[in-house]
C-alpha cells in the first residue's frame, strides 16, 4: 500500500516574481496538509524562488535547481531525492487543484493495477469557464512523446527503479528526452493506467508557447528549429523498440514486376466532398501536368452536396483524360474513396495523390515523382511498363499556404528527418510520413485503404514500410492549403482524441506485426 508520496512542484523562471510566488504559495497550501504527502520537491530554473514559499510546509518541501526541465540528469537527480513509494509530478506551466480525494484515488488504482505510470481526466478553467479534458487509454503503440497525459501523473518509485536496473539508466546527456526514456522504460514491464475520471482542476499560469514559436503542433516534429530535440526523441523511441523487441533492420523487400495491363502509366487520384470552391484549381492542377508517359486523372465524388459534382461533370465533358467517379457506397471516408480509385479498371500502374484543395508547384511535379519510382540499378531497367520500381511507395514534400497561395508557417515540410536505415522505426513515433504520396499499384491493392477520413494515409504507409523501402523527395512538390474549410483544423478535443486513439491503435497494430517478425525470423523452425 502507498503510504507516502513525493510531490514534485515544476517551477518556470516566468513565475518567480511575486504573482509566481503567490501563486505558488497557494499550490504549496493545497499538498502540504495531505497525510499521504510527505515531502515537495520544487523544481526551478535559474535563481531559486524566496524562500519565504516554504514557510507554507517548512518540514516537506525543498528546492532543486534544474537545468533543463526533464533532462536525462534532471530526471535521474529527481529520482534520487525521491525517497517514497510515489512520485507525483506536476509539469511546468500549470497551477493544479486537486479534487476531493484525488491523490488518494491516483493511490488506490495504482496500488490496485500494480501500474508504473498512472494519469487522469481533468478540467480546465479558462476565462472562468470550466471544460473536462478526458485524455485517451495509453496502448503499446502509444510511444509518441506528444502522449496527452495531462499536467499530473504518478510515477511508481518501485518500477521506475526496477525499470531502470533492468533497462539501463536515463543518460545523461538527454536534453529533453528524460521522462519519455523513463515512460517508455517503464512502459516495457508495467501498465500505464488511465483513470477516465476528473480528479484535478487545471489553470493555466502563463500563456505557454511551444519552441517553435507557435507553429500548429501537428507539424512542430518537422520544424528545422526543432531538429536536435526531434533527434533526442527518435533516439529514445528507437532505443525502446529495440527493447520490445519491434525494431526492423534496414533491410528491404523489392516490389514484384506488375501483373496484366494497366491503361495509363499513372492516375492522379483526388477525392473529393464539398469542395466547390477549389476543385476546379485542384483538377486544373493535375490537367497541366507534363509528362513522358500517359497518365489520366481519377476524382472519386463521394456525393457532393454543394455545386462540386457539377463542376467535375463540365470539367470531364471538356477533358477525356480526367474520370469523374460517383461511388455506388454512401459510407465511404476518404480512404474508402482511393478505394475506388485504386481497384478500378482505369487505375494507372502509379497511383498520386492530390487533395481536393491543394495544387502541384509546378508542370514537373508528376514526372519527377514518377522518375523517382524507377531509380533502378542499369540490370533492372527496361520497359518502364513492364519492370517493378525500385520503391513500392514515394512521398514528395510540400509548402504550407493560405488559401491565396501564400506562404505560411511552417512553410517547408520535407521531413528530412527521415532517413533510410532508421526512417520506418522513427514512423512509429512521428504523426504522419508527408506529402504528396504516390505508389505502385500492385502493390498498394494488397492491402488498399482502410475506410476511414483520418489516419488512412498514415495506415497503408506504415504497412507498406514494414517490408518494402519508401522513396522520398525533398524538394517541393505541393501547395497544401490551410484554410477554414480544413478538416484537420481547430479541430474539438473529442475529435483529436478520437483521432490520437486510432493512430495509436493503428502503432499498436503494426508494432505487434514487427514483434512478430523478429520473433519468427529467430524461430528455430524458420
């Protein structure tokens, strides 16, 4: 049974004027009487707060100065003065209130499901309204460092210094990576625990900015600025499936030589539903392409209700090479859609994509994809038709604008961060591979598309990962637009964390299938 715990104030050097340390005074005020807290370390950065704040709880709490908010040695330095069954951490940036018996329910499920790493819902009180956060159940395939956990979790002192004998210390010279080294180690012999009730109540202390400036989040993983922090992170994660046994070597199949006839060399597929404002650019787009080869274009309709569908009937009246398909189904995502595309008699043996709101750079950009496709050794080159490609699967990059095709930030998405000998195993990690993605059609119609409208990209790119090698170009390809008619902007808490579950389960899947590639290919009987 616990019967202690460490509570670990986090302290910014924003909050150590006298706002800072009246508000942490009254933080301080609310732990210092629970029975089942016996001591509070305080974390700070720079010059320690006055000492005054620990008159609050003269006989519990202490300072520690940090030099990087959970650094490898920051971490193993809290670790250490940490002399209790539990650590409670508050992260940096917010002013907790617990609920009546919070602490002792984080206690009670810990000591219950033997957990090593326990969190909850809570609510947020923003401009005097309070909102829940539920957060999500953690899975085997949850490994990102950007895991909503909330601002409070309890660590169990027992498997965090179990896991870190078995597994090895925290190194020292992790910048950031500390306690996601810690999670994910613990994480490979205890359970990580979500309590789906709100036992806090959370309050902003100052207006938090991330190190990239305020770049949307979704893309702060492939921000130049936060390169070195982003190869911390793949470290830690590739050092993790290693540890589960889920790391594959970079060792590739070859696609197979295709199989029958296909009408085209490529089809550029667009799905589309509403988007009477710019599929006309977009289809324009694909129409201007220039190219060796032939190639069509194939916009699945998925029963438009706005003025879309009659634009595309008078665009492919006036262009033979563009196909306007109306799907029989009414319950087609967007990855239902490529379905139609991909598996229809008029697909190419190269399918592209393009979005039904965002444009090529230029005339080029499908030739140069294509020409990527057939980088092959002198011995496999022939009929382009007729010779399987050295890559089953390549994505391009692309420039983030606004709806008049200005740019904006973060501007360049190239994802240089991926790279031949780690770039499949860091894909478990990261939120999604690029854009504009093209593949061979032999091979994409093994698997096709699950029939969802999020993640179906990020599915078929892992799995096509797990055998095959993906091409990649770094130059810009592709104007993705941001725009209010996004769908993947200002998106409700509920929907990200719907969103966040899938892709998680979707880690879960293809880790379990990579565990059990190793485990065959060391078989006895394989």
């Amino acid at each position: 049974m616990y019967r202690y715990m460490s509570l670990t104030v986090t302290l910014s050097q924003s909050l150590c004027g006298d706002i800072g340390v009246a508000q942490l005074s009254q933080q301080l005020d609310g732990f210092a009487g629970n029975p089942c807290i016996s001591r509070i370390l305080i974390l700070h950065q720079g010059a320690a707060p006055q000492r005054s704040v620990l008159r609050v709880a003269p006989d519990k709490a202490q300072f520690i100065q940090m030099d990087s908010w959970f650094s490898g040695a920051g971490v193993e330095r809290l670790l250490e003065a940490s002399d209790t069954d539990g650590l409670l951490l508050i992260l940096p940036g917010s002013h907790i209130e617990v609920g009546q018996r919070g602490i002792e329910r984080f206690l009670a499920i810990a000591e219950d499901t033997g957990a090593g790493f326990v969190y909850s819902d809570f609510r947020e009180m923003s401009g005097g309204q309070l909102a829940e956060h539920p957060t999500i159940a953690y899975q085997l395939g949850s490994l990102r460092d950007t895991f909503d956990f909330g601002p409070l979790v309890l660590v169990s002192k027992r498997a965090a210094d179990q896991a870190l004998s078995r597994h090895g210390r925290i190194e020292s010279t992790l910048g950031w990576a500390g306690l996601y080294d810690l999670r994910l180690k613990i994480s490979a012999d205890f359970p990580i625990v979500r309590i789906p009730e709100s036992l806090y109540i959370t309050r902003p202390l100052a207006e938090e900015q991330s190190a990239s400036g305020g770049v949307e989040k979704i893309h702060e993983y492939v921000d130049p600025r936060n390169r070195e922090y982003q190869l911390e992170m793949e470290q830690v994660a590739t050092a993790h499936l290693r540890r589960i046994g889920a790391f594959l070597e970079p060792s590739f199949s070859l696609p197979p030589p295709p199989e029958g006839d296909f009408p085209v060399m490529a089809s550029i597929i667009i799905p589309v539903r509403n988007r009477e404002k710019t599929i006309a650019e977009a289809v324009h787009s694909a129409l201007s392409q220039a190219t060796s080869f032939p190639y069509n274009i194939i916009v699945v309709d998925n029963h438009s209700t706005d003025g879309t569908t009659e634009v595309l009937r008078q665009l492919a009246q006036q262009h033979e090479t563009l196909i306007h398909k109306i799907p029989r189904r009414t319950d087609l995502g967007i990855g239902g859609c490529w379905n139609e595309a991909i598996y229809s008699l008029e697909c190419g043996l190269y399918a592209v994509q393009l979005d039904s709101d965002d444009l090529y750079i230029d005339a080029h950009t499908l030739e140069k994809i294509i020409n990527k496709f057939l980088e092959l050794p002198s011995e496999r080159r022939g009929a382009i038709q007729t010779v399987a490609p050295h890559y089953p699967m390549v994505i391009g990059s692309y420039k983030t604008v606004n709806f008049d095709l200005e740019e904006i930030p973060p501007g360049l998405i190239d994802h240089r961060e991926w790279t031949r000998e780690n770039g499949r195993n860091n894909a478990l990690r990261i939120l999604g591979l690029g854009a504009p993605r093209a593949f061979y059609v032999p091979v994409l119609r093994r698997y096709g598309f699950p029939n969802v409208s999020y993640g179906e990209d990020y599915a078929i790119s892992l799995r096509i990962s797990r055998d095959y090698e993906i091409g990649r170009i770094y130059e810009p390809l592709y104007l993705a637009r941001r725009w209010e008619g996004n769908t993947d902007r200002a998106l409700p808490l509920a929907v990200m964390n719907r969103y966040d579950a899938y892709k998680d389960w979707l880690r879960t899947v293809e880790i379990q299938a990579r565990m059990n590639l190793r485990h065959q290919a060391h078989s006895p009987e394989t």
